[in-house]
C-alpha cells in the first residue's frame, strides 16, 4: 500500500491509500479517485518535499566531538588479561594429548629404534611374530612402508625433548 497526498484542482489536499503507483494511475484516469471536499475527480498527486531533518548549517549546537577525548586521559581500550593465560593453554593441552598418546602407543610396544622399518616388513610378512613396535624411521623409509601396505604412523614426539 502506498498512501499518496493528493490535491485536486480546487486545491484541497487529502491523503488516500492504493495498492502500488500503477493502481493511482489507473483509477485517476478514469476518474475514480475523488476529491473528498468538492467532488472533484481532477486529481493529482501532491509534489511532497521529502522529510528530512532540518539542519542547521553554520552553527553546531551540542558539545564538540573533540572535548570529550582532550581530557580524557588514556584510552579506554585496555587489553583485557585473559589472553595472556589462554595463549598458553592450547600448547600446554597439546602437550599433554601427545604424550598421552606417545604413552598409549609405546606402552606395549617395543622399541627398535632405528631398524624400525626392517623390524616393521619381517612383522609385515610373517618372519616374525606380530607384536607392536615402534621405532625411527625417515620420511622416505615410512614411505615405503605405506607403500609395500604396511600401516605406519607417525610417533607424537616426546614431550620433554625440548627441555
Ligand atoms: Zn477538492
């Protein structure tokens, strides 16, 4: 709905609604919309000034933005302390997750250190009894494992080796 202001040709100005611009159009055209003062159908839209706030150019009335921040002091903004503790407590759980991993895959697995990937194939292809170990092995050597379908994966490394 769309309410328009209208005059008629005697000048008297009313208001009345229609459902889309087109649907004035039509029933001004034929004659439909009527002034409700005179009777006249002689009908137009009312040239509106569009409603806006009036503004006083050339004096500012309120205070000016710059005396609330001049004495101020500092900022407001101060970093909350939160952040400081948090940063910490991603690595630190991250720590704690590897090595509880680290324990639960070295538990009852043996460690061969460096002839993983040859303890890792006489597991694979029955030479020895299949037991869980764990060991060194380079990117190439794990590489190679995976590709002859032997299941490898990679050791979280211990937490206390950077101290
Ligand atoms: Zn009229």
């Amino acid at each position: 709905m769309i309410r328009y202001t209208l005059v008629c040709e005697a000048g008297h100005s009313f208001e009345s609604w229609f459902p889309s611009s087109d649907s004035f159009d039509a029933q001004a055209a034929q004659g439909l919309v009527a002034c409700p003062v005179c009777g006249s159908a002689r009908v137009g839209k009312s040239m509106m000034a569009p409603s806006v706030a009036r503004t006083d150019r050339g004096s500012r009335t309120g205070p000016p933005p710059a005396e609330a921040s001049s004495d101020a002091g500092p900022p407001a903004i101060v970093p909350p302390a939160a952040p400081q503790l948090t940063a910490t407590e991603p690595e630190q759980r991250l720590r704690a997750l590897m090595r509880a991993l680290r324990e639960e895959a070295t538990r009852n697995a043996d460690d061969v250190g460096a002839r993983f990937p040859e303890e890792a194939r006489r597991i694979h292809y029955g030479e020895v009894e299949t037991r869980a170990i764990y060991g060194e092995a380079s990117l190439e050597e794990a590489r190679a494992l995976v590709d002859e379908g032997i299941a490898v994966a990679p050791l979280p490394p211990a937490s206390d080796d950077r101290h």
